[in-house]
C-alpha cells in the first residue's frame, strides 16, 4: 500500500512539473464549465499497474471525479481491454492524463518484466528483490510496481538498512572493521536496522561468518557452484542474496542453489513501458 502523503507529494510535485502556469492548450479551447468522461484503453498485453495512483491523480484535481476501475492491479491485462472510467471537468481529465500515462505505462512495464522472473522462480524458495536502481523521485512507484509484479521489496533507501558494500568495505579497512564500526553506530544510537554485508569470494563469506552480527550476506557476482559452496559454508546461520547480472536465462539456475533471494535491478531500469491510452468518450 501506498503512502498517502508522499503519493500525494508526489502528484503535486509531478503536476507543477507538466502545468506550470497553466495548461494553455486546455485553457484556450474548454469552458472550465465543461463536464466530461474518458476511458482507459489497454493496448499492449501484460500486468496492470498504477490504477490506485491514476485514481489519486484524477482525485487531487477534481475531489468530485467519479473513478471506475473495471481491472485492479496486479491484473493480467489483455490489449482491448478498458482498464477503467473516468468522469470529472474537463480540464481534470486533460491535466491528468499525461501524468496518468506516464506512471500507469512505466509501473505496468515493471510488474509485467517483474511477473515473467517471478513465474520463472515457481517452486523454488528463492524469492525476487528488486534494487536502489531506480528514477529518481520515482522509486516509491517503481517499488510499488515490482510488489504489484510478484517482487519483494528491498530497502526503500540508505535510511531502512545497512548494506556494506565493496566501497564502504574498503574505506571502513576490510569487512570485520566496517561490521564491527556498524555494530557499535547502530548500538550507540538504538537504531533497529538490519545489516547485510556484500561479498566477492568465499574468503569474504567465511570472514563474515567469523565476524558474524550480520543478517544477511549478499553473495556478488558468484556462479552458482560458487553459491553452492557459500551456501554449505553459510549453513543457514544468516539470510543470502545472489546478485549480479542475473537475467531471465540464468535465474533458474541461481534458484536451485537454494539461496534465499536474487535481487535483480533490471526488473526496474529495463523494463520497457506498456501502452495505453486515454480516449474521451463523446456521445
């Protein structure tokens, strides 16, 4: 579920983006009077996203729009199908549709390439995450497009985890200073955060292990034999994350390891819109 405020942060921001002083090419030609309706039209087959923020887009323009979904999200959708109605001002439907567009595209692109990984990790344990791969000012939607796809969540920011990567490692001066230096930060100041630590060989993973205080060890651009062996060493003391360059083709292969979880960026910085469209119905 989405944040409230900071989905409607975000309308605001988006909309003095496209509005500005004023959406002229409305302004010139529609009586503000002018009462309307519109459809939603799908035009490419996949999985639906994004029709609780169109509905708080059309909503934050005209507090009387009248909102119809015929498909929610998180549905398989088929081109020709209407996705919902919209019946508000006219300058409401007009304001709103780019920006409609433009997330209910970009979000139903993300949870479609989202489903076809998930499918793929059916009867396995290892789950999907996606990544801080995302647009900037745009990652609550892309997030919320990889749950509606099947993903799992991973950290929203640098503010819900701690995750010691390669660079933090090396600065900190190896991996048990920068988990020891973290353990004693979060302790001093009560912060609850859960930590993962990055790892590029198996001489990492048993330094970790000896090390310990971590939740999670992220196993980075390992080959699954490579996995396997981390795995027996890991022995289930601590979650594990695969990582890198995991595509469509290999994803089963990490999968058998067993490893807990694969985060996959991909699923958001090369997912490819879907199209849609908004029509006016006229009678």
């Amino acid at each position: 579920m989405l944040d409230e405020a900071a989905l409607n942060a975000f309308i605001r921001s988006a909309l003095a983006e496209d509005i500005g002083n004023g959406d002229h090419s409305t302004l010139a030609c529609i009586p503000p009077t002018a009462k309307g309706k519109a459809v939603l039209k799908i035009k490419e087959n996949g999985i639906l996203a994004g029709m609780e923020v169109a509905a708080a887009i059309f909503k934050w323009l005209d507090m009387h729009a009248v909102f119809t979904p015929f498909k929610k999200d998180g549905d398989a959708m088929v081109a020709g199908e209407t996705a919902f109605e919209i019946e508000a001002a006219v300058h409401t439907l007009l304001m709103g549709e780019r920006l409609v567009l433009n997330c209910m595209q970009r979000m139903s692109g993300i949870a479609t390439l989202t489903h076809q990984y998930v499918e793929l990790l059916k009867g396995y344990h290892t789950r999907i995450l996606d990544t801080r791969k995302t647009t900037p000012n745009f990652r609550m939607l892309e997030k919320e497009a990889v749950r509606i796809g099947g993903g799992v969540n991973h950290r929203m920011g640098l503010y819900d985890m701690v995750m010691l990567k390669d660079n933090h490692i090396d600065f900190a001066g190896g991996i048990t200073a920068a988990v020891n230096k973290t353990v004693a930060y979060l302790a001093e100041r009560k912060l609850p955060l859960k930590i993962e630590v990055e790892t590029r060989n198996l001489e990492d993973v048993k330094e970790v292990l000896a090390v310990g205080q971590v939740d999670r060890i992220m196993l980075d651009n390992f080959t699954p034999e490579q996995i396997t062996a981390a795995l027996v060493l890991i022995n289930g003391k601590v979650e594990t994350e695969a990582s890198g360059g995991i595509t469509l083709d290999t994803i089963r292969a990490y999968a058998e390891t067993g490893v807990d979880f694969i985060s996959v960026g991909a699923i958001i910085h090369h997912a490819v819109s879907l199209d849609l469209s908004l029509k006016a119905i006229i009678s």
